[in-house]
C-alpha cells in the first residue's frame, strides 16, 4: 500500500507538526504516511528549523507581506502542495483561515487541530476563555476543515481536566500532551479508510475500540 501523503502547514513552533512527523518516522504512521511538504507564512518560525532536521521539503510564503486576496495567497500554497502531490492536509498551528477554493481543491482533506472542546471556546485564546468561564474540563479536538472558524465535522476528541490552580501555561502543557497523540491517531483512522463524513457527524469504523492511550 503506497503511504498517504501529507502536507503540513504552520505558523510557529510546529510541536504537533513533529509530533506527527516522528509518528511516520517510528510511530503508528510509520507504514501509511510520509509529511512530504512544510509550508509556513512566518519567517523565522521555528516549524522550518523542524523541517530542516528531519531533511523534509519546505516552503516560505510570507503572509505579511502578501497584498492579493487569501484565495491568491491559497493557491500559492495549492501550487507546492501539488508539485508534491499532497493528499492530505493538516494545519498545525496556521494562524490563518483557509479558503473554500482550498478545502475544496483537496476534497475536504484538510485537517485542524484546536486545544479545546469544540464547539466550546473557538478561536486564539482557547486556554484564557476556558479558565475565565471556570470548566472543569477542556480537551483536544481534531476536525475537518471547513471555511468557518474552528467549525468543521469532528473527528476526535479527548477531555483534559481544568482544575482550579491551572493557569494557562499548565493547562497547555496537559493538552498538548493529547494534541501530540490525538492528531497521528486521526491520521491513522484517514489513512486506514476508517473515517466517513456525513453532514457534519464523522462515522468511524469500529469507533467503540478508538483509544488514545
């Protein structure tokens, strides 16, 4: 079975972008995914340096001084993902919204990672909202994409608790561990064929086994 091939996109430090890197390396993906493609709007973001080490294919398209519109910075993006034939997407730490041409030039196979439990606290400040409005549990949730913020048919999900000493650095630090976990393991499903959207529910084949341990 040829491996699936994935194109990463990121803004930052791209921790989930290693996480699933080193799971095709030696992990759950090692026999049915490669990340071919990095791609990052920031200069200097730490996601690249990762690249480097890991001798994987990059790209710098600078968003900052990107002046067409978001789908004519999205198709310089389309134009690498496809010289590397990409197959699936996963956005891991994009600080920016894609486009519906994007999503639907890859056929909806573009996935987000979000440190929250959708569709409780969308946006940025995830950890600040859920710690202002007082939960006893946060989490991590790996979605589809679709052209609305933090929107699209969820995929996993695992509870993290919230207690009362948590500030947002500790509470990121309990998620993130999960973060690192629950996107290979969405990966997996992808590549298994076990995943079948319908609407906005995603069945899963032989869900009642799914474990992120």
């Amino acid at each position: 079975m040829d491996k699936i091939r994935i194109g990463a996109i990121a803004s930052g430090s791209g921790s989930n972008f290693e996480a699933i890197v080193e799971a095709t390396e030696s992990g759950n993906l090692k026999e049915k995914a490669q990340v071919v493609l990095l791609l990052s709007n920031k200069p200097g973001a730490y996601c690249i340096e990762r690249a480097k080490n890991h001798n994987i294919p990059y790209a710098l398209i600078e968003s900052d001084t990107h002046k067409g519109t978001r789908e004519e910075f999205d198709a310089k993006m389309i134009e690498h993902l496809d010289k590397y034939q990409c197959e699936l997407i996963v956005l891991v730490g994009y600080m920016r919204f894609v486009s519906k041409m994007f999503i639907d030039h890859f056929n909806g196979k573009v996935m987000n990672i979000h440190p929250a439990l959708l569709p409780s606290f969308k946006g940025m400040h995830a950890h600040e909202d859920a710690l202002k409005y007082g939960v006893k549990v946060s989490g991590v949730t790996v979605h589809f994409v679709d052209p609305l913020e933090d929107h699209g048919p969820i995929i996993i999900q695992k509870c993290v608790p919230v207690y009362s000493t948590d500030t947002q650095d500790t509470l990121g630090v309990r998620i993130l561990k999960w973060e690192h976990k629950a996107f290979p393991k969405a990966i997996e499903l992808f590549c298994d064929g076990r995943l079948h959207v319908d609407g906005r529910i995603v069945r899963i084949d032989n869900e009642e086994n799914l474990s992120l341990e």
